[in-house]
C-alpha cells in the first residue's frame, strides 16, 4: 500500500489530534474487516461488474464527464418521451 499523502496544513492540525494514529489504525482494520466481508458476501461475478463500473465511471470523470450536464440531457430526454 503507498503511504498516504496529507496537505501540509491538515499534517499541522492533525498532529494535535491525540491518540490519531490509533484511531486510524483501528478505521483502516475496520474498513479491512468490511472489505473481506464485502468480499465472502457477493458472487465474484457481481464483484467484477462493480470493478469494471467503478473503472468505467473513473475514465469519465478523467475525460471531463459533467454530471451536472448528464442529468440536464436525461432530465431533457425524458420531458420528450
């Protein structure tokens, strides 16, 4: 896993947080635990669907995908029908 990066302001603030780094050790175990759960629940099938959106939906927003402007076009699209 790559290290996580801060903005050199919240590192500041963050660093007065007591006992922080064991609040998110115990979040990222958490989210771990979730993960595996996530993982055993869901038919690896519906898994790799999920995978190849989220890398679908990804894509757009890198190409300059609007949503604001998707919603309009179907809001628009469904006013004809």
């Amino acid at each position: 896993m790559e290290a996580i990066e801060i903005p050199d302001d919240l590192a500041v603030q963050a660093s007065q947080i007591p006992e922080l780094q064991e609040r998110v050790i115990r979040f990222i175990r958490l989210e771990v635990e979730r993960h595996h759960f996530s993982q055993k629940r869901f038919h690896p099938a519906t898994l790799g669907l999920v995978a190849k959106a989220k890398q679908g939906a990804a894509a757009k927003r890198s190409s300059g995908f609007d949503k604001a402007q998707a919603a309009a076009d179907l809001k628009e699209s469904w006013a004809r029908v």
